[in-house]
C-alpha cells in the first residue's frame, strides 16, 4: 500500500493487540497530541483523513499529556497503551520528563516526537537547536537516556524495523518502559509501498516466564532453612495478577508481607499477615518484621532505597536476599538469589518443591506489630489540633471512610505518597495508583485523567499537594473536554512540606520550601504565607470545587461531589507539619560534611552511624 510514512504509522498503530493469559486486547487505544509545525502536516493528518479507531485526545502540556497515558497504561496493568506526539523542540523535550517516569515504572508509553528535517535543505529551522560538533544532534537526542528503545525514521522504509522493535520492548514485562520514535517533519509525508503483511493484525503475546527448576530448588532450599521470612510485594505481583499466589504462599508457610507503592492494595488490608507498606515511606509494623527476618523474600520489586531504608531496613546479622522477578536487572539487586520467572508461576513451583512441611517460626511477632501499627492508623484519622485546623491525616481517614470501595485513589509525590501507604485502607485489588519509582510532581492531577480513561466507570480521586497542582495539572482542562469526572483532592500546606521536613530533620533551618512573600526587610522568602484560592482556579476551567477547612466541610463536600458529572476540585487546606511520622526508618541523603551549625553535624554523625548500619551492595 502507497502510504506517508505518517499514515503508515497510524495504520500499524491501530492493529496491534495483546495476548494475556488467553485473553486478547487491542493494544493502542488512542493518541494524545499538541499539533505543531513538527507533526501536524504528518501524524496530524494521518489522523484526520480517518480509516482507523485510534481515539484522538487533546493535549495541553505535553509532559502533562504523556502522564496521563503513563496512568492510562498503569491502570490497565500495561495492556493498553495510548501514544503521544508532539511538535519538534521544546514540545518534545517536554516529554522528556514523562518518559523517566515511564522508564523508571516499567510502564509502557510511546513517544513520537516531530524532528527536525532528514534531508536538512531548510536547516535551520523554527525550534532547532543546533549542536557544532554535529549536525546531526537534535532536540530528541535528549530521550535517549530515559527511554528503554529509541530510534529516528530518516527513510519511510525504516518504520517497519522501528515498529517492530519498539512494540518488542513496549510487551516485554522485562524490559518495558518509554519508547521514542523521532519523526523527521519531511520524512512524516514522504510515501513508500508498504507490504501488507506489516500493516496487518499483529498479536503480541506477555507470555508468564517459566522459572528454571535450579533456581526453584535454591529458593526452596533458602525457605525451609529459614526461621523467620519475609515477603515483599511489588509491582511485580499487581502486574501479572499474581496477589491469590502469593497471599496462597504467605498463609501457608505463616510468611508477613510487606508491600511497595506498586504492590500496595493486591493484600487485604487487614488480613493478619498484611504487615503494611515496607521501608522509608512504610509503616512501623512492616519494618519491625524487616529488622528481624533472616531471609526476604522480594517478589516482583526493584528494591529501590525507599523500599529498603537505603539498604538499612533488613537489620538481621543473617539476613540473606531472594528475588523473583522477571527482569534479571532487578532480580539480581543486593546479591539476591534470583529466581527470573513470573511472580504466580514462580510461587507455585516453590511451593510444590518444598511441600507441607514447612512453616516459619513466626509467633506473636507479626500480628502484635500489626495490631499496634492499626492504633496509630485510628489516632492518625482522628487528629484533633488545639489550633482548630484540618490535620492532613485525619482528612485522608475522612475520604477513606466516604469513598466508594473501588474507587481508585492516586498519588505520585511530596508527604500524601507517604501517608497513602502507611494508612490508606485499599478496599480492593487494583485502586491503589502511586507512582513512585520516580515521585514526579506533575503527575497527580494528569495521571487522574488517565486512571479515568481506563477505568471510566469508577470514581479516581487524585491525592495532590498544592506544589504539584502549582507545577503541573494541565489535562484537568482536557478532563473538562472529555467529559472525565476527576476529583482532585487538593492538599495546601503552603508550600513543599514534604522537603521541609527532610531538611528539618537533616538540621537544616527550614529555608526556601514555604511558599511565601519576600520579605523586605531581609531580602530573603521569609514573609508572610502565600494564601491562594485554588478553588477559583478550578471553576475558572469549568470544574466543581469546594473550599473546605474542617471536618464537617469536608463531609459535605464529598457527599455532595457524588451528585456531579464533572471534573471537582476540593480545596482542602491542612494544617503545616500535620502529615504522618517516619516509623523506625532511615533514608540515606548527602548531608554537609562541614558546617557551621551543631545541628547539621550532629545529622551527619547520625548518617554515617547509619551507614555501618546498611548492605553496601
């Protein structure tokens, strides 16, 4: 068929599918897009000439757009995805951001940036940058570091190896992650005869890898010689469905789990084994078990430094790694036993190889550190301040308690990721929705409408601080096009509190983190405190908003936000310093070596105590 490279794109685009488990799904549901000169007269037109069920959605940041189909593709355990493209120069390099979160997620998103022109008779053009070492460098060189394949179309014919690889990686549960095809604007509406064959159905297979019977017997053997195991739930377990095995593997060797922000919500909240969120952000019964537990038991994680108190948390002289994961890059972390194979498949094999004989040596431990976390929950919901003000717990505890059970609730960064996986009680398997492999603030408000996209018929409210929503909440106007009912849970502490703390807490005077006036006097942000009507904003977009400031308020609002058809937007203002506390953990950050101030150098004493304390690989 005699297509534009562009329309040849948009052809292949809308004939791949998924196969998981037997069940087949269509893989591409759409295309964001912010038309420029880069892609308008190419993909833009590809798209509007029609012949395809791709669904075309208006972008108004292009970061913000690409965090929208990064929850998309998240919501929907990375079994739909929808693209983004974008004009040359700083429209693409604003996607840039997206893609690391992507990246580091291992969630599938495709970017197809406009380029510059292949042939260059125009060089240089409107948005250019232009490198003199090498001409041949572009704006898009710059997603090479956070993509996990990238390629540029210079010839028509090219598409077909580019399409193939960058589905290859975008299917693999192993190795998925941002993928960007660069677009040269000339090459975009240049024709070439394409086969039939690479613009038919295509079926990508996530077939669940089977573990080698070596690695199952090590990892039975590491079991039963171990007292006293823990498990840990990733995104791993979310991902391929795997939560009935190892809920199944936990009760029958008598095994606590604690849980990551991907993993979180697969486990009953309150079943007695449940110890809670593990590490820096976890709960105070989670790293209690970690501390004692001699052997952990990671499934599907990347074992990343919040999830393991920067290598500190696992405290047991005896303690010893086992990871199962798909991708040997994270199955290999801190010199585990790796076992590469899917979570579910995985734990059925360990089971069968090691049999009934075996159970942990578990006693009271677990459900005594349990029953003591779930009191703090209770005081933490029910926060009453001499001051009068909203605790920003016991405003979590309120909407916990007046949601509906499947309603999905998502986060991304500052305090409120925190407070989620201590206290929120998840009600069902997949609605708990945090990014936090890369905490990117920006994500809350856009990644809202995209958990909206794909699960249309639940209530998603989005968990965002005021410095987020400042940052970035862009696609709450596409959410008012789309008719996508969003509920912003807006948080304002007047600043990034989250930050503050950490530099309280490393002694450091609170300096630069509270949004305030500058004050004339001292030259210095140290003024009064910025207070702003978040709600006006959100009306101004054609949004529902409430102002709440207490209990009652927030009560009303909620009951009433239920009667809405449109996006909503609650205004809640929280208390300063009123998130919850960091239960007997410890995160490595570079504190000053030298400094003036006793508390600055007592925090970097504390550090390097601590790190004697951690694994250094």
């Amino acid at each position: 068929m005699k297509l534009t490279m562009a329309q040849a794109l948009v052809k292949f685009l809308d004939n791949q599918y998924v196969s998981f488990d037997g069940k087949e799904t269509k893989f591409v549901n759409g295309i964001f897009g912010i038309f420029g000169h880069g892609c308008v007269v190419g993909i833009g037109q590809a798209l509007e000439q029609g012949g395809h069920n791709l669904t075309y959605y208006q972008g108004h940041n292009e970061q913000g757009m690409a965090h929208a189909a990064i929850a998309f593709a998240k919501q929907k355990r990375r079994r739909e995805i929808i693209a983004c493209t974008s004009s040359i120069g700083p429209g693409a390099l604003n996607m840039v951001t997206a893609c690391g979160t992507a990246s580091a997620n291992r969630i599938p998103l495709l970017v197809l940036p406009g380029d510059t022109f292949a042939c260059r008779q125009p060089d240089p053009v409107l948005q250019q940058i232009e490198q003199y070492d090498s001409v041949s460098i572009t704006s898009n060189d710059a997603f090479r570091a956070v993509c996990k394949y990238w390629d540029r179309i210079e010839r028509p014919e090219q598409l077909m190896t580019a399409c193939i690889n960058a589905f290859r990686v975008l299917t693999d549960p192993a190795d998925t992650g941002a993928v960007c095809i660069a677009m040269p604007q000339d090459v975009e509406g240049e024709a070439f005869d394409y086969p039939e064959h690479f613009l038919k159905k295509r079926v990508w297979y996530i077939d669940r890898k089977v573990p080698s019977d070596r690695a199952i017997e090590a990892a039975a053997e590491m079991i039963k010689t171990s007292k006293k195991p823990m498990m840990i739930a990733g995104g791993g377990v979310t991902y391929s469905e795997s939560y009935r095995q190892t809920l199944d593997f936990a009760e029958k060797y008598n095994i606590p789990i604690g849980e990551t922000q991907a993993g979180k919500g697969q486990i009953p909240f309150a079943h007695p084994l449940n110890m809670g969120g593990c590490g820096v952000t976890g709960t105070a019964s989670a790293n209690a078990i970690a501390k004692q537990a001699d052997l952990v038991i990671a499934v599907g994680t990347r074992l990343t430094d919040f999830t393991t108190c920067s290598k500190w948390g696992f405290q047991n002289p005896d303690v010893k790694m086992l990871s199962i994961n798909v991708c040997p890059f994270d199955a290999f972390k801190m010199d585990s036993t790796a076992v590469i194979g899917d979570a579910g498949l995985s734990l059925d094999a360990i089971a069968a190889k090691i049999g009934d004989g075996y159970k942990s040596s578990w006693t009271n431990e677990p459900a005594d550190a349990q029953a003591s976390f779930f009191k703090e929950i209770d005081r933490c919901y029910t926060v009453k301040r001499d001051d009068g003000l909203l605790a920003q717990t016991t405003a979590l505890g309120i909407i916990n308690e007046m949601i509906d059970n499947d309603s999905i609730v998502l986060g991304s960064s500052g305090s409120l990721p925190g407070c989620l996986q201590r206290i929120w009680k998840s009600k069902a398997p997949y609605t708990y929705h945090v990014e936090y492999g890369y905490s990117c603030m920006g994500y809350e408000v856009c990644g809202a409408l995209g958990a909206k996209l794909a699960a249309p018929d639940k209530e998603v409210y989005s968990m965002v601080g005021d410095g987020s929503f400042l940052m970035l909440h862009s696609e709450l106007y596409t959410a008012v096009q789309e008719h996508k009912k969003i509920n912003v849970m807006l948080f304002d502490n007047s600043g990034w509190g989250c930050i503050e703390n950490l530099q309280n807490n490393q002694g450091t005077k609170t300096f630069g983190t509270r949004f305030t006036r500058r004050n004339p006097e001292t030259g210095l942000l140290d003024g009064e405190v910025i207070m702003t009507d978040y709600a006006k904003i959100a009306e101004g977009y054609g949004c529902k908003a409430y102002r709440v400031t207490t209990e009652e308020e927030l009560r009303a609002a909620l009951e009433d936000s239920k009667k809405q058809t449109i996006p909503t937007l609650f205004d809640i203002k929280v208390a300063h310093k009123s998130m919850t506390d960091c239960y007997d953990s410890w995160w490595r950050v570079g504190v000053a070596e030298v400094s003036e101030s006793e508390t600055v150098q007592a925090a970097y004493e504390d550090m390097k105590a601590n790190i004697k304390k951690a694994r250094l690989y």
